[in-house]
C-alpha cells in the first residue's frame, strides 16, 4: 500500500498533554495557479509543529518550495523561492476555520495546498521596473527602450564618426 506522503498520525498528541512534535515533509507537488507553478524540483518541504490542544492539534511551521510564474507584463518565465510561515487548526470535529482530522490522521494536503496557493502573488512581475511588451509590435520595452538605442537622428552621430577611435 502506498501511503501518502501528506498523512500523519497524531495518536501520541492527540488529547494528550504532552510537547509540540516536530513533523517534516518533503514532497513532490504539482499544484498550480494561472501564470504559476509550484516546481516539482527541489520539492516542496513542510518544517512544521504539531502541538496538542483540547480536541485538535495546532500545526504551525513554515513552507519552503521553488515557482516559476510567467510575469504578466513581460510574460518572461521566471524562477522564485523562499519560505513562508504556515499555520491551522486540525480538529476531530471541525469548525469552520479547522480542517479535519480523522480518526487519529491528519491529511497536510489541503492545509499545504491553500496556504501555499494563498501566499502567491495573483499577478506576478518580473521585477517591479518591468515595462512589459508592446504586444503590437513584439517590442520589449525592457531591452529596447525607445528613443534611446542609439544616436540615430542625432546631429553628433555624423561627428561621433570623424573622431578618432579611442584605443
Ligand atoms: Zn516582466
């Protein structure tokens, strides 16, 4: 049987008045948004605590995984990572806010997949200064800026070429 890398069993914390347990998972995912992907390599790692509380467990930690979004402006593909703080409530009998958990496992699939989904910018960019493309003419703005290539046009090309070379 193939156990998924998601499950954990809480049996030892669950009701119990015992310490926060550490809980690491590393893990290949292929969760997605419009314009961004969570890597499948490196995987996504989960570094969390699991501390009992009456009726459920408190899991808090942080999630680290690499993306590539397509920046909206320039729709140039690039790469991001880091880590973020993750924390939810799994309870035996659920309230709004908490995920379930059932009988004595707790499922990090959804809880991983919401909050890493929900710390992804919307929108990406490139980088903040991006100018994007003029779609008409497949100009990028970036690394042609207008007006500004090169001397064409100006008086001081014709005497940029009568002076002698530097060396
Ligand atoms: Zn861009």
């Amino acid at each position: 049987m193939i156990r998924s890398p998601f499950l954990v069993d809480v049996s030892d914390l669950l009701g119990r008045d015992v310490p926060a347990r550490p809980v690491v998972i590393d893990v290949v995912v292929d969760w997605a948004l419009e314009m961004s992907k969570i890597l499948a390599d490196p995987p996504l790692v989960a570094d969390l605590s699991f501390s009992p509380l009456p009726g459920g467990i408190l899991v808090r930690g942080e999630v680290c995984y690499a993306v590539e979004h397509t920046c909206r402006r320039c729709l140039t593909d690039f790469i991001d990572d880091g880590c973020s703080p993750i924390a939810g409530l799994f309870e035996v009998d659920p309230g709004e806010a908490a995920y379930p958990i059932e009988g004595t496992t707790i499922d990090l699939e959804p809880f991983l997949r919401d909050e890493t989904l929900l710390g992804l910018p919307l929108l990406p960019v490139c980088e903040e200064s991006c100018e994007g493309v003029v779609t008409t003419t497949g100009i990028d703005l970036n690394t042609d800026p207008p007006g500004d290539s090169d001397a064409t046009g100006s008086p001081f090309a014709v005497l940029r070429d009568l002076l002698p070379p530097e060396d």
